[in-house]
C-alpha cells in the first residue's frame, strides 16, 4: 500500500512542491572507491510558494544525512527522516528558517549507502580493461533520491552545478557541460567541474568515473568508452553528427550545447538512457556495421521529447517515449525513406504484442495511462509507453493529415511546452488548439486509447514491402515438411540481400508462430550460422526461437548472452522463457542468483520479479 504523505501530484514521490520547490543543486561529492560511496554536500535553492509554508519536503533513500545548514544565515535546520516506504525511500522533512524570506539555500552534508540503487560501482574484473574501477549511475526513473536529496519527480526542473572529486588517473563525466580542465588536489586526487544551464528533471542527473578516452565524431560529438572499445565505438556510431541535424530540422534548435556518447560496461541494463550532453548506451549496439545505431536516434530525439518536453509523473511516461519513439522513426525516414520508417513500426508492433502477453492483456499497466498509486515505476517499465504511444501519434498523423500536417504540429507542441513538465491533457488540449477544425481527431476515443489495457484499438495500415521479403521466408519455412524431405532446401542466399532489421523480422515472425520443431532449428542454424552472429537483436531472438523449440544445447549459450550484458529488453524475455520450461527452469535461477550482483538494481530487481523471487 502506498504511504499516505505521498505527492498530490505524483505517485511516486513524497515531496510537495506546490508548497516549496527546488529550482537549483549544486552537488560538492567525493567519489571513494573503497567504501563504494559517494560523500559530501548537495546546496539546494528552494522557493517557497506561500509565505504561511513552514518545512520543505524533499525524497531520500538510504542516504546518512548529518547535517542541514540555511547557507545565508549560517543556522542549522532541523529536519526529519520519515520511515522507508519499500521502493519509494524516505520522505526528508526540513524546517525553514522563520523568516520573511522566500528564497533559501539548504546546505545537506550527506553520503549515499553502498547499495544506493542510483549507482552501480565495478570492480576492475568487471572492466574491459581490467585495471581499475568504475562508477555509473542511473537515476531513472526514482532512484536519484538515494544519490542525494532532491525533489524526485519530473514535474520540477532544476539547473545543476557539481565540484567531484576522484582519483586522479581516472575520468569524470556528468550530463552537464564540463567548466575548464581538472586539477590536482593536495592529496592528489583530481577535482572536476560541471554545469548544467539547462532545466532538467533530477532523473537525468547521471555520473560515470572510469578509465575512459574518447574520439571525436563531429563539431558537437564525442564517444567516450574505455581504450579497448574506443575504435569500435567511433565506427559504429560515425553517424551521430548527421542524426542531429536531422533531428533539429524536424524539432528545432537543440539547446543542450554538446551531444557526447558514453558507451558503458555490458551490465547497464538499457539500451540508451538520454542523459543531456551525455547519452549512455548499452554495448550491446557495437554490432560492427552500424546496423543498432538507430537507438542513438532515439536517445537524440529525447533532447527534445522528454528532456526538454517532459511527461509531470511517470504515469504520463508515453510523452516521453511514445513521442520520442514517433520522432526516432521520422529521423528514419528522412535518412533512409518513409519504407524504413513504417518498417521499422511493424517491428515495433510485434514487440508490443509481445509485452503485452507477457505483462497480460488485461493488466492496467499495459494502458497508456496506467495508474501508478502503490506501484513502482519500475515494476511498469515496459514496451507499451513506447510503441502504443508510438500508435496512438502515427494515428493522429493519419487523422490530421499526414506529415505534412502532422510535422508542423510537433515542431509546435515542443516549442510551446519546452523547459516545462506536463501531462496527457496538456497535450491533447494543444492538439485541438492546433487543429481546432478537424472533426477526424475530434472523433478520437480518448478513453479507449489512453485507459484501457491491451493492444491499441487502432492499428495503422503500414507500409508491408520491406516485410514481404521477410513473410515470404517465414512461410516457406513453417511450410517444409522436415520429416518427409531429406535435404534442407534453404540457402544460406536466403538472407544475404536482406537487412539486419528484416532478419530480425523474419526470426520475430518465427516467435509468432508454433514452436519449431527441433530438426527444423538445426537446419536453421546449419544454413544462416546464427549461432555466430553479433548482432545482438538478431541473437537475441535467435536464442528465443531455440528455447521455444526446447533445443537443450542453446540453453548455455542463452544463459551466456544474460550473463554477459544486463539489458533488461533482452534479459528479462529470455529469463522468462527460461522460467516456463520447466525442465531448465532450476538452471536458469541459479545462474540469476550467482551473477544478479554483478547486474544493476532495476535489472536485479525487475528479473527477480519475472523469476518469481523474492526481491
């Protein structure tokens, strides 16, 4: 049950801040390996909004906090520490000093616990390069609080500065502007200066300290990775600086300054997080002919729709994703075709079915808007923000006009709420704004698209030809009678015309259907050697092909593709079908339970769930 002091405006937070709000931090941290924690001070600028208002409420989780100090008088505040609430942490309780003042700057002397679940702390055995340690954080969607006290929920914005201190052989990166060089401590340590003049939502506060290099990929762009995956990295995502521009001609002007990679140690657990000036991603995209930078596209496009144009509480989440999935695929069009682009949404149809079986048809977290009271965002996070939001702004498309319609709106709807947080009803009340005479939207059934569970009520017509190729090999070999015909007809031909996405689409036709039988999936492998491939999508459903088929020898190789990278959008499918075959189903838990320590929080957390564990 959710505690009753919670937000009125967001589930998922205790802090109130229509009575009091943060509107800046400035982080001074120091980073100890050794004790695996981060410590020193967060200053937090808060505005009251009502003279009468006596404490400001902000959210902590497992934080030891000392001491809180108003920096202009010099007073030391009083403050409480309310008691965990599961997931959500602890509602911080701080008396303002009595004053007539309506603007003050808490200073907190604090640090975080060693299982801080912002924070993922690796040993150098976990590293490429072995030789030293490393830290990333990931704050979404409600773990900021347990990296230091803030307001954590995403209807308040904040500017960010922050003063770090590690060691001095190492790199330290922040989603903010670096402000000149580092310099050396008397102790020897390294000192590193940030600022973040834009507004954001505290979840995209993130840090990484590690042995890092990076590698110019255009006027506004580095990647930035450990030596051994450098040359990779500047390869595989030599597009970025084009992605960009043609992102800012479809969204406007791109405010954030620089546009860095940072491709982190395979237990991130997803595939990009779009940390502003700093966009994580997963390594499981270095598949060596660019053919997964696509998702750098995605976190491009959140620098307009979810970083500039941000969903007030995560049960408006489809704002951030459903919008920037929509933008993602017009980066598509532009770059490869409108065929790619509806391509590339009947794939992300079929992933859509295939979380929402997993999730139930009938579950309420597979509505748009699903209601978020007692839940934790992280037990909701799933593809049905991303693709059905996608659906649901592809349909509006249609309705509106097309593109030529529709591209105008957006460019609009992001100027219009830019630097701000808003929900489903902003949204749509812009949208009749823009479109006041349009009786086609007018007739949209809100309530069918927004609260009820399931697939969308609407499904677009897309364009199939780029899927033809893939239907057509599909059925040929559902049709084969393996038993009857002694050879294999199949060419390893087949599939060497087709793109990497179009394999990933004949392999996800494969999972619709019946299992293959078992000689079926031999000769599979025997022609098209997928047992060899890289790229991670096309393993990925590989690999679920085989466990459908109970094909007993994949079952190590499937377990070594959870081991070897924590994203969650492979990991937990490939788990879960792990879990309902009985016979390997012991196999499967164990091997969970040895490695879930070497796996970030919400990816522990959340494949425990689907294990049935207790977490």
């Amino acid at each position: 049950m959710a505690p009753t002091s919670l937000s009125p405006g967001d589930p998922s937070s205790f802090s109130r801040p229509e009575e009091a709000a943060v509107s800046s931090v400035s982080l001074y941290l120091d980073v100890d390996f050794e004790r695996k924690v981060l410590a020193g001070k967060a200053d937090l600028t808060v505005e009251k909004k009502k003279a009468e208002v006596t404490h400001v409420i902000l959210d902590s989780k497992d934080l030891k906090i000392t001491k809180v100090t108003d920096l202009g008088s010099g007073q030391t505040l009083d403050f409480t520490v309310g008691e965990k609430a599961s997931t959500l942490g602890s509602k911080l309780e701080i008396k303002l000093p009595s004053t007539n003042e309506l603007r003050f700057t808490l200073s907190i002397l604090y640090e975080t616990d060693v299982n801080a679940s912002a924070l993922q702390w690796l040993p150098p055995e976990q590293t490429a390069g072995r030789k030293q340690p490393y830290l990333f954080s990931q704050c979404q969607a409600i773990h900021c609080r347990s990296m230091f006290p803030c307001q954590d929920t995403p209807s308040v914005k904040v500017t960010y500065t922050a003063e770090i201190t590690a060691p001095g052989d190492l790199t330290v990166l922040m989603s903010a502007q670096r402000v000149g060089e580092p310099t050396v401590t008397s102790s020897g340590r390294k000192l590193h200066k940030f600022e973040q003049t834009v507004p954001i939502p505290v979840y995209l506060v993130a840090i990484v300290v590690g042995l890092l290099e990076s590698h110019k990929l255009g006027p506004r762009s580095h990647v930035w990775t450990e030596k051994e995956n450098l040359d990779k990295a500047a390869y595989e995502f030599a597009e970025t600086e084009e992605m960009l521009a043609t992102a800012e001609s479809i969204c406007g002007e791109y405010v954030w300054g620089i546009y860095d990679l940072l491709v982190l140690p395979p237990s991130f657990p997803f595939g990009g997080m779009e940390n502003p000036c700093l966009t994580f991603v997963t390594p499981t995209l270095l598949a060596g002919d660019r053919s997964l930078a696509d998702v750098v596209a995605h976190e491009i496009s959140h620098s307009w729709t979810g970083n500039l144009v941000t969903n007030r509480n995560f049960e408006h989440f489809w704002l951030n994703e459903g919008f920037t999935v929509f933008v993602e695929r017009k980066i598509l069009a532009k770059m490869h075709g409108e065929k790619a682009r509806q391509f590339a949404a009947i794939g992300g149809l079929k992933d859509l079915k295939d979380a929402i079986a997993a999730l139930g048809e009938n579950n309420p977290l597979t509505c748009l808007v699903p209601d978020l009271k007692g839940v934790d965002p992280d037990d909701a996070f799933s593809n049905v923000p991303y693709e059905k939001g996608h659906t649901l702004l592809f349909h509006l498309e249609e309705l509106a006009g097309g593109p030529e319609a529709f591209d105008p709106f957006l460019r609009a709807y992001i100027n219009k709420f830019k630097y701000k947080s808003i929900d489903t009803d902003d949204f749509k009340n812009f949208l009749y704004e823009y479109f006041p005479n349009n009786t086609k939207l007018k007739a949209v059934d809100w309530n069918e698209w927004l609260f009820k569970p399931g697939m969308p009520p609407i499904i677009p017509k897309y364009d199939t030809s780029l899927e033809e190729v893939c239907t057509d090999l599909c059925m040929k070999w559902l049709q084969w009678d393996a038993e009857a015909e002694c050879s294999c007809p199949f060419k390893a031909e087949d599939i060497k015309n087709m793109s990497s996405r179009q394999v990933q689409e004949y392999l996800a036709q494969l999972l619709e259907n019946k299992p293959l039988p078992l000689k079926k999936l031999q000769a599979m492998e025997d022609t098209y050697k997928f047992n060899s491939v890289i790229n991670s999508e096309i393993r990925f459903r590989w690999l679920r092909l085989c466990i459908k088929g109970k094909w007993k020898e994949q079952v190590d190789r499937a377990l070594e593709f959870v081991v070897e990278q924590g994203r969650m959008k492979f990991v937990r499918p490939i788990y879960r079908d792990l879990y309902a075959w009985e016979e390997v189903r012991d196999k499967a838990i164990a091997v969970f339970k040895a490695n879930k320590s070497k796996m970030m929080y919400v990816g522990a957390y959340t494949v425990a769930k689907d294990l049935h564990l207790e977490s």
